[in-house]
C-alpha cells in the first residue's frame, strides 16, 4: 500500500529524485548541462527533479540556467456553434432513425 506523498510525488512525475540529497554525478551533469546552455525543463527532466530545486540548485553553485517562456496555444480557427445539432433530412439518417425505432 502506497503512503500519501509517494502517489503525490509519482503524480508530480519527479518521484525519481524529488527531495533527495544531490549526487556528486548530478551536480556535474547540471553543471555541464548548464554551461551547454540547456533550458531549465531538459535540465529537469533528465535530472528527474522538480523546476524549483533545479534553480535553487544552479543558484547556489552560481550557474545561470535558461527558462524558456510559456508557450501558449494559438487561438482556434474556428469556433463551434452554440446551436444545437440538428440532422439534415436524408434517405441515410431516415434509414439509421427507423433501426432505431427513433422515426
């Protein structure tokens, strides 16, 4: 049976080393990953940790990591009608109707 922060932390999807103490490994490897100019969310996902502990982290041994903005969805092209569907009379939709017993 799972305890509450392990199914919060799988949910998050940084159960691999979210609030774990950093490894020597690690901090090479956001060392380097940094110095190459990788963006915060790599850097995160390949380090299996949350956003903030990767700054923090980068802060504190003075690296400057790079945030991409916030990427926004374009605006639909069209939108959907608030009308209720109606079907068009046809001799196929009189034919579905009367299967089932709807005409």
């Amino acid at each position: 049976m799972q305890n509450a922060n392990s199914s919060t932390q799988a949910s998050a999807g940084y159960s691999r080393n979210a609030g774990k103490r950093w490894r020597g490994d690690e901090i090479k490897q956001l060392r380097d990953l940094a110095r190459r100019g990788a963006p915060l969310r790599l850097i995160s996902l390949k380090l299996g940790r949350p956003d903030a502990a990767i700054r923090t982290k980068a802060r504190d041994l003075g690296l400057t990591i790079e945030t991409s903005d916030a990427v926004v969805a374009p605006a639909p092209k069209r939108t959907l009608s608030r009308r209720p569907f109606q079907m068009r009379p046809s001799p196929a939709n009189d034919r579905q109707l009367e299967l089932f017993g709807a005409a």
